[in-house]
C-alpha cells in the first residue's frame, strides 16, 4: 500500500502521536458513515467490550493477528506470554504496533499469508475482521489455505456482523443492489479516508452466523460456538474437523 492510500495508518499513527482525528468508511453506494476510530483501536483489555473478552481467551499456542492493526490484541497476548505474530496491509500500523512494543509485526494482505510464516496454533480475525476474506469464494479458498499452515487442532477466533439486524433502508437497498448483482447482501464495496488519504476500493464481507456456516462448509473447520453481542455483533469460535 502506498503512503497516499495507507488512511488507516495515517489515523492510527496520528493519535499515537497524540493528535486527534476519525477515519470516514465511504460505500459504492454513495452511503458514508464515521468510525469509532482511533480511540477504539486503542482500547485497553478491561474496557472492551464482553463477547471480545470472552472470545479473546479461547488463543492459545503460537498466534496469527490478522488485520492487527495498532496491536490491541497481539500486545495483550504477547503479555500474557504467547508467542504472536501480527499482519496487517498498512504500512503505518504495523508500524505503530513496533513501536508499542509488538516486533513480530509484518506488512501483508490476508491474500498473501502462506506457510513461510511458519505453523499457528490460533488465528485471531476480531475486531469485526471476519470482513478481510471479502467474498463468499475468497473466504472458502483462504479458509482452506489456512488449514494447511495451522496446527491439528487449530481455532480461528473471528468476529462479524450479522447485515440483516437493521431496519435501516439505505442499508436494507443496499442488500438489494447487491443481490442484483450477483453478491451477498452483506459483501460491502468501501474505502477509507481520513484528512488527504484515500485507500483503494476493497470488497469488505459482513455475515450471519448461518452464512458463515455456509461459507465454511467442505473448508475443514466448523464453527463450535457463537458468543453474540447485544448488538449485532458475534465472535465464532472455529476449530478444525
């Protein structure tokens, strides 16, 4: 990613800095919304929210963080002693994540992840980054090539959105305008921007648990249990079969 595109980074590297500032999620369909930004990339274990608390104690072993962003997750497992490797496209993040401390940082896309990194025992997707896969068919073959650089007895810890738990109607066309065209109702097509940056277009998948079944079946894993959020949000603990 080149430094005119990396918008998340220039957010995240801006606050560790001590500046102020959110990032805008703008969507193909003209729809725009501000994200908790920063400040939420930031947050300490004891003020998160219950499901990732939850979810966040089912890593174990040697661990994957992808999409690790400033390094919440990977920092706080690294301090409770597991070995964690964290990956994330933006070159400022992984850079900030450096800096507070996590050095088993890189800059690599999901679809670039391979064996080269060596064999996990958990890969962790929080922080709603079940979204990363991007497609229904994405997600199946990246599901199926993380199969064959984890443990026996791996787990992907992942966090989604269910699109449907709306009654929003710019979103609820949306799933429509989708459908018309051959996606999932949830497969959004945004960027992010924050001051002068601007990222790429990129394809981000929101999900129902039962979608994500569906995405997981013949891949290898299966999902053992759903921790639901009082919103729409859920974490799925997925292990091997």
């Amino acid at each position: 990613m080149k430094n005119h595109q990396d918008a998340y980074g220039h957010q995240v590297y801006d606050f560790y800095a001590g500046k102020g500032g959110y990032e805008i999620v703008e969507r193909d369909d003209g729809h725009f919304s501000i994200s908790g930004g920063a400040p939420y990339y930031f947050t300490e274990y004891k003020n998160r929210r219950p499901h990732e608390k939850q979810g966040i104690k089912y890593a174990r072993g040697r661990v994957l963080d992808i999409g690790c962003g400033a390094g919440r997750h990977s920092l706080y497992l690294w301090k409770q002693g597991l070995n964690v490797v964290g990956v994330d496209r933006s070159p400022l993040a992984v850079k900030v994540c450096k800096l507070r401390g996590l050095k088993k940082a890189k800059v690599m896309p999901i679809t670039q992840i391979n064996p080269k990194l060596g064999t996990f025992d958990t890969i962790l997707m929080l922080g709603n980054n079940f979204g990363l896969f991007g497609s229904f068919n994405r997600a199946r073959w990246l599901l199926k090539r993380f199969h064959r650089f984890t443990s026996p007895n791996a787990r992907i810890i992942t966090e989604s959105r269910d699109p449907y738990n709306t009654k929003n109607p710019f979103h609820l066309n949306y799933h429509k305008l989708n459908r018309s065209r051959g996606r999932m109702s949830g497969q959004l097509r945004i960027r992010i921007r924050y001051q002068s940056y601007a990222t790429p277009w990129f394809d981000y998948l929101l999900v129902s648990p039962d979608e994500m079944k569906k995405i997981l079946a013949g891949t290898g894993w299966r999902v053992s249990r759903f921790l639901k959020f009082k919103d729409s949000s859920y974490i799925a603990i997925i292990e091997k079969e």
